[in-house]
DNA sequence: GCGACAG
DNA sequence: ATCTTGTCGC
C-alpha cells in the first residue's frame, strides 16, 4: 500500500488527468477491515474555508480522541488550494493539506473518519477514499449530504437504508439522531461498511454527527480564524 | 439539451 | 464551505 505518491495524485494538471488519477488509486482500495479491534482511537478530519477569500485559503485539521471522547492530538495545515471546487474531485483540493497536516500528528488515530463521501461517488473514489490511500490509513466517508444515489432511513437512531445508486450499494445512509437528516457513510479505505456504520453510530454522543468530525470542524475553524486574527493585525 | 452537484 | 439571531422542540 503506502508505497509513493505519482505527482498526479496530489497535483493533476487538469481535470481529465484528475479523473484518471482517480480511476488508478481507485484500484488500489482495500474493501476489508484491516484495522484494530476495538476499543479504538478515532480520529476526525476536516477543512474549513473563508467565503470570498481571494487567497484560497484551505484550513485543515486532523484530530485524534481516546475511546472517552477525549483529543489526544490535533494538528492543522493552512494553505493555498491549487485545485477548485468541483464536485467529484473534492480530494484534489483538500487532501494534500490534510496529508501536510497528517505529517505532524503527534497520536496517530487506528481508523479517521473523514467529513465527505468515501465510495459514494460517481467513480468510487470520493475524497475520504482518497485521504486513506494517500495516507495508507483507514477511513471511513461520512457525509452530511449526498453527492449521488439515495436512501431513507427509519427515524430512529441506529436505523439504516442502503444507499443505492444505478443498482448498487455505495453505502449506507445512517440515521444518527431522530428528527434529524441522516448521515451517509461509506468507505473509504481498509475497512468494511459494517464497522464503518458501526464506528459513527458508536461515535454520535447523542448529536447527530460522530464527535470526531465535530472536533474536527471545530480545530479547523480555530485554525481559520487564527489566520484571520493574524491577517487583522497585519493591516493595522 | 436540462438539471444535479460532497466541501 | 461561509454569512447569522432567534426560535421551536425534546
């Protein structure tokens, strides 16, 4: 597995090269769990970003908690996205931060639950996919929205619905919280959607998403405005 | 050709 | 993703 990195896969030049690139790790995917059993640390990543930043700004953040819920270590990477917004190739744009930031993470986590789709792409690749490969760690996709496909879970906590897309199971959509949108997981590398469901479900501290996601989100915006503090005092 | 479209 | 207070509900 993590054996190099092709320059393509963090750097395509365009879009074609992207999906092409995506089409070679794609093969390289592990479907089966290779991770500890549990208890487990979890750990949580995320990117944060600034509305109307003309500098492009990525924050991201990784996170790594003990079975109690408790952050072992986080670390962050803030810089220039060379790569867009386009849906489909979200990995091109937030992952080679994420793997600068990876780099200087003092408690490694045995499985990171990444905020995007894993499987639950067009091509199979979504960008937790892409940050498991890259990292040669296991993750799992969990996204607040779909991307493609559809499912709808029972109302209850615990329930599940095959997400489903042109016939087949690309993960599966998660009822986290009554009263509240589901969560879709998938997976992203070295794990099956079994214990993948069965990690966020365990995850969810009665909110609806798992908390690594939220400290996550939470260390990746402490990050942005940190920059933004420092971009303050330097016009002033 | 017309929508849809993770973060 | 981000901009944002109050408000409805358990």
């Amino acid at each position: 597995m993590a054996t190099e990195t092709p320059p393509h896969w963090l750097h395509p030049r365009d879009i074609a090269q992207a999906r092409a690139a995506q089409a070679e790790m794609a093969a390289l995917l592990v479907a089966e769990d290779d991770l500890p059993s549990a208890p487990r640390r979890l750990g949580g990543a995320d990117v944060s970003n600034t509305r109307f930043d003309p500098a492009k700004l990525v924050h991201a953040a990784l996170v790594t908690l003990d079975a109690d819920g408790a952050v072992l270590a986080q670390a962050s990477e803030t810089r220039r996205a060379d790569f867009p917004y386009v849906p489909g190739y979200l990995g091109f744009r937030e992952v080679p931060a994420l793997a600068a930031a990876w780099s200087r993470l003092a408690v490694m986590p045995d499985v990171l639950l990444v905020d995007g789709q894993g499987t639950a792409h067009p091509r199979g690749f979504g960008m937790a996919c892409h940050l498991g490969l890259v990292l040669g760690v296991p993750t799992i996709g969990v996204a607040k929205s779909l991307l493609v496909g559809g499912g709808e879970p029972g109302p209850a906590p615990g329930d599940t619905a095959p997400l489903l897309w042109k016939g087949r199971r690309i993960g599966m959509a998660l009822r986290t919280r009554r009263g509240a949108k589901p969560l879709y997981v998938s997976i992203g590398h070295r794990v099956s959607l079994a214990t993948a469901v069965s990690i966020v479900l365990a995850a969810t501290g009665g909110r609806r998403l798992p908390r690594p996601i939220r400290a996550a989100h939470d260390a990746a915006n402490d990050a942005r405005r940190g920059c933004q503090a420092a971009e303050d005092l330097r016009s002033e």
